[in-house]
C-alpha cells in the first residue's frame, strides 16, 4: 500500500472515533459528570500529544524558528476561523448542553451547517499530522494515531449529547461525524502528499501549525466542558490523560 493511502488509513481510524463517540452518546443516556471527565481525559492526551510528540518533532527537524512561528500561526489560524464559525452559531458544539447559557443553539435555529463546519475545523490539524508522520520513514506514529483516537472519542460524545438535546435527529448527527470521519482520512491523505519531498523546515512548521491549532482548539472547545461539572476532579482527570499519553509516547518510542 502506498504511503498516501496509508495515511488516509490511519486518519480515518482516528476520525472514526469521533463517529464512535457520537454513537455512544446517542444511544446511551450517561450522566453529566461522566462526560466531562471523559472530555478532561482527553484534553489530557492532547496536551501530550502536542508536547512530547508535535513539538519535539517540529523542533528536531527545523528547529526553533520554524517551530515557533508555525505554532503560533497555527493558533492564530484556528483562532480566527473558531471566531467565525462561533458567530454563525457554533460557540458551543462541543457542549454537551447541560448549561442552558451554554448550549448548542436549537435544530430550527440554521446553525447546523456552521456547527458541522466548526466540527470540521477541529478535526483536520489532527488528521494532517497522521498524514505527515508517514514521512519520518518506518511507517505511521501509533503514538499520534492512538492520542488522536483517544481525543476524538469525548470530542464526538460531548458534542454529539448536545445535538441530541438541541433537537437534532441521528440523520444530522451520525452525518456529521461520518462526514468528518471519512474527511479526516481525506486530510491526512492530502498532507501526506503534498508535503512528500518538502524540505525539513517545511515539515516542521507544518507540525508545529497543527500542534498550535489543537492545543488552541481544546482551550476554546474542549476545556471549558470538561471543567463544567468535573470541578475539583478535573484537574487531577486531565492529569491522568497526560500521563497515558505520555506512556504511550516512551513506549512507542
């Protein structure tokens, strides 16, 4: 199998857990507090995931310039299409609507394009880093494959008890997230070949650019429902998604 379709592989796999958790969340009525402790998990892993494998990998193969500026661009970027998206009417798609001030908007309200959108642009900085670990040589980073499968399980969970509580039936919801799924293979699939041949600095500020847009991503969308019944636990929650992550890591490496 070529290396392009190895990639979109592997990023399918990690959008499919996105699809998992949505099922999960659809089928299963799980209390409040369990979902947020499973979105403090995974905020855990993808603050590992970006220290110990994003930003270690940019800076060795392009060193601190290349990794500060694409990691801070990669924020940037995110940043300024989250505040978009958000104004449409997707502030809110990783709640999962127990706050009722902070709660998906209602399935009449015309948002859903802009929450399917929003949902998007959360996946693909994850999906292109599968795609561009395929260019290191010895095959895909297991390590960045498993942190993504294990955040995109309570992204697709939380986000997906929302929908449900906003009105919106399986068709949109099970949509969405098998859309994103197969866009997600799609992303890393294109990463990988359009950076096939790029120089190292390319390669990192690359990755550093996708480290920048996830960890800004799950400040905006991932913590706040992870701190809102969690409290005093979440910390110590998050904590314990760090460190598995961070096992994997050693161990994969």
């Amino acid at each position: 199998m070529s290396l392009a379709l190895q990639a979109g592989f592997w990023g399918l796999v990690g959008g499919s857990a996105l699809l998992l958790g949505a099922g999960v969340a659809y089928w299963v009525r799980l209390p409040q507090r369990l979902i947020a402790a499973v979105m403090a998990i995974g905020s855990g892993v993808l603050i590992s995931a970006v220290a110990f494998d994003l930003m270690d990998e940019a800076y060795r193969r392009g060193g601190f310039d290349s990794t500060a500026l694409g990691f801070v661009g990669g924020a940037l970027a995110y940043t300024l299409a989250n505040v978009v998206v958000s104004r449409a009417g997707a502030r809110h798609r990783k709640r999962s609507g127990s706050n009722p001030d902070q709660s998906q908007p209602s399935a009449d309200s015309g948002s859903g394009l802009a929450i399917a959108i929003g949902a998007l642009l959360d996946g693909i900085p994850e999906s292109v880093v599968i795609g561009v670990s395929l260019l290191q040589g010895g095959g895909v980073s297991l390590v960045t494959v498993a942190a993504v499968f294990l955040s995109n399980v309570p992204e697709g969970l939380s986000s997906a008890a929302g929908m449900k509580q906003a009105g919106r039936g399986p068709a949109y919801i099970f949509g969405v997230w098998g859309g994103i799924a197969v866009l997600s293979g799609l992303a890393a699939l294109i990463g990988n070949v359009a950076l096939a041949g790029a120089s190292p600095d390319v390669i990192a500020a690359t990755t550093a650019i996708a480290a920048g847009a996830i960890l800004a991503m799950l400040v905006d969308t991932m913590i706040p429902e992870a701190t809102e019944e969690t409290h005093e636990f979440s910390g110590l929650i998050t904590v314990a998604g760090f460190l598995l992550a961070f096992i994997l890591s050693k161990l994969g490496g």
